[in-house]
C-alpha cells in the first residue's frame, strides 16, 4: 500500500491534470467584442482564428474549411437551429458571405439586411476534414438599433484666436462597403481631410479632420458633425455638436466717466472700463495724460476720484489676460471755471496767417505804385478814364468840326 505522501502527490497531479484538459481551447478566434449596426444595413464582423498546438497535426490548411457562424449558445448540438450561416451550404438563415479566405485563418465574415432579430451573442465554429471545433470562449455581440449613434467630436489643443486648430470626428463603419460620409458645419472657412482607418479590433472607422483659423468672433459658436449612413435608397443621420471655446485677448475696450458733463473741484468722477475677453480680464489699468505725458494712475475696473484743480485730463484704460493687453478709447475729464490752456500750435497757425495775409499786401501796394509812377506828365488818370470812356462817335464828330472851321 503507497504511503499517504505519495497519495496525494498523484491526487495533485491528477487534479492538475483535468484542470489543464478543461482550461484547453479546440480553437482560438480572434474578434471584437461588439458591434453596433443600423437595421437594414450590413454587419462586417472582423474574425480570425488559430489551432491549438495540441491540434495542429490534425487540421490541414489545404483541405477546404467551412465556416459556421452559431447564435446565442454555442452547444448548438442540442439547438441546431442556433447555427444561422455555414459556408458549405447554399441556404441558411442569415444572408451573408465570407470575406476572409479561410486557407488562411481569415474568417472575417458579412451579414445582410440586418434587423433587429440579429441582436445577439455569436460564436464561431470550422469544420475541415477531420477537424472539426468550436471557440466556446469567445463571441461577438451584435446590437442592431433603428438609428446610429453619434459620432466622437475632439480638438487637438486649445482653440487660440489666429492659430491654426484642428478638430477630428470619427464614427465606426459597420458596414465598410456602404461607408457613412462625414459632413461639417462651422461658422467660418474650413478645409477637411477624410479618410478610413482600421481600429485595433479591426473595425473599420472613418475619420475626418476640419482644420482653420478661430477668431473671437467664433467664441461660443457651434459647430456640427454630421454621420451620414446610406441604408438601402435612403439615408440615417446622427450629429454631434460641441461650442467652440476660443482664447483671445481683450477686444472692445472701453472706457466711460460718470457725469461726463464738466464738474465743479470737489466732485466725484467714476471711470469704468469694460471689453471682452477669454479667459476673464485679470488687470485693468488707468492712464492719464496731460500736456503731453501719459501717467499711470490706478487700477482696477472702476477707478473713482474727488476732482482736484490738476485731475483735469484725457483719461483712458488698459485691460489684459493671458492672451494679450487692449487700449480703451479716451474721455475727457473738464473741470468748470478753468480754462483750458490753448495749444501753442494755434498761435503758431494764426502767426503764420497773418504774416502771409500781410506779405501779400505789401506785394499789391507796391505793383500798384510801381504801376502809377510809368503814367506820361499832364496825364492823370482821371483824364485817361475819361478819355476811355468817351463814345467814339462823339470824338469823330469834333474832329470833322475843326477841319471845316480851318478851311
């Protein structure tokens, strides 16, 4: 009789032994794990599979290999009609084909016309003589909805005013040989790039790339992408939209004083500056100039004072963020009972009139002297006047007089 160390020794080893044998695959398929389809549409189900090492020697690559799609419970010994598609028959349930070649472990299959009765687990079966097995430990499940989910809208970066930006959408293709198109709407000029990628499960996904130049006129705007899936002579639709949250700096500066009327000293004058800006101004400044200088004076929105004989000025306002810095316009701080100096400038103007108007003067007095000084002696200019403007038939008529007189 064996010792009781040597007894459960081989109890382990016997143990181990089953656990190995029922911890084994017959086959080993390769799938994603879910599938979400529109009805009417088809179902493209990525698939391939591998044989064991235990079973190599027994399935042959060359001998033709059916494949056999199984619903809801793989023991379809016991519910045959849960096997929907077999490669080998001519009729079956689903109608659906295999696209992937199977000499080389490709068993990427498609169904047809989809309706909501599909919705279900799956697995996959090969049948070659003489191998024949079940993945029992991998499925497929496939979701069939009456509308298609939305597609995944993402920015890459901060959105910047003046800076190039990129946005993606993209949205599974089910079917990939009636592929969604991907449509945009945004509110300003935009280039796209389209293209059709594989995922890591071997899905299918199309991806579309929208690329311009925000401005913050574009902050808080939306915008739109757009799944467009042909199913049979029509088409289902689903959208995304997301807000476009853009970065610039203060636009719109302003600034205003209240009373803007001019005020007696010892009044009190309120300035405020407002603008726009993302994100939020951090710092406002206010600036002075008089005669000439600008003179940093406070901060803050609203900068309030008790007018004093020199707080008389052009007053105006800086906002800034993050993204930059903006000017408010000027407003005018008058103070009653001073007046206002007058520009040297004026001065320098009206002097330089008056000399003009002056040199001008002098240039017609003396052409006019020089004129009157070449005029012959005994003749003056009222006699000249007078002897323009004597009728010519009267001066004739004289003449003729004279003449007989001397006959």
């Amino acid at each position: 009789m064996a010792c009781p160390e040597n007894m459960f020794f081989l109890i382990v080893l016997f143990i181990s032994g089953v656990l190995v044998c029922f911890g084994q695959r017959d086959l080993i398929t390769t799938m994603p794990d879910r599938l979400d389809v529109l009805t009417g549409s088809c179902v493209q189900i990525p698939c391939s599979f591998d044989i064991p090492d235990q079973h190599k020697d027994t399935f042959n690559s060359t001998i033709l290999t059916s494949g056999v799609w199984i619903k809801e419970n793989s023991n379809f010994g016991e519910r045959p009609d849960n096997v929907i598609f077999n490669s080998s028959k001519t009729v079956n349930r689903y109608q659906g084909k295999i696209t992937g070649n199977m000499s080389q472990k490709n068993c990427t299959t498609v169904f047809f016309n989809v309706t909501t009765n599909y919705t279900d687990v799956y697995f996959f079966r090969i049948e070659s003589q003489p191998f024949r097995a079940t993945d029992y430990d991998k499925s497929v499940y496939i979701d069939v909805r009456d509308f298609p989910s939305s597609p995944v809208l993402s920015v890459s970066g901060e959105v910047k005013e003046g800076t190039l930006v990129s946005l993606n959408c993209s949205a599974v293709t089910p079917c990939p040989e009636h592929p969604h198109e991907l449509t945009w709407t945004l509110p300003t000029q935009f280039t796209t790039e389209n293209q059709l990628q594989e995922n890591p499960d071997q899905t299918k996904s199309v991806l579309s790339t929208v690329t311009f130049t925000p401005s913050y006129l574009h902050h808080e705007k939306n915008i739109t992408c757009t799944a467009v899936y042909p199913v049979g002579t029509s088409n289902k639709t689903a959208e995304h939209n997301m807000m476009l949250n853009v970065s610039f700096s203060p636009k719109d500066t302003s600034a205003s004083i209240s009373p803007d009327d001019p005020v007696f000293v010892g009044s009190c004058v309120n300035l405020t500056c407002s603008g726009t800006a993302n994100p939020p101004v951090t710092n406002f400044t206010w600036f002075k100039i008089s005669e000439g200088k600008t003179t940093q004076v406070a901060s803050g929105q609203s900068y309030t004072l008790n007018v004093t004989v020199g707080d008389g000025g052009l007053y105006y306002c800086e906002a800034r963020n993050s993204q930059g810095c903006g000017k408010s316009n000027e407003v005018q701080l008058a103070i009653k009972g001073q007046e206002e100096p007058v520009n040297p400038k004026v001065f320098e103007i009206v002097g330089k009139t008056l000399g003009l108007i002056f040199l001008f003067s002098l240039i017609i007095f003396f052409a006019w002297r020089r004129r009157t000084s070449r005029l012959p002696s005994g003749f003056d200019m009222t006699d000249r006047s007078q002897g323009l403007n004597s009728p010519v038939g009267t001066v004739c008529s004289n003449q003729a007089t004279v003449s007989r007189g001397n006959q």
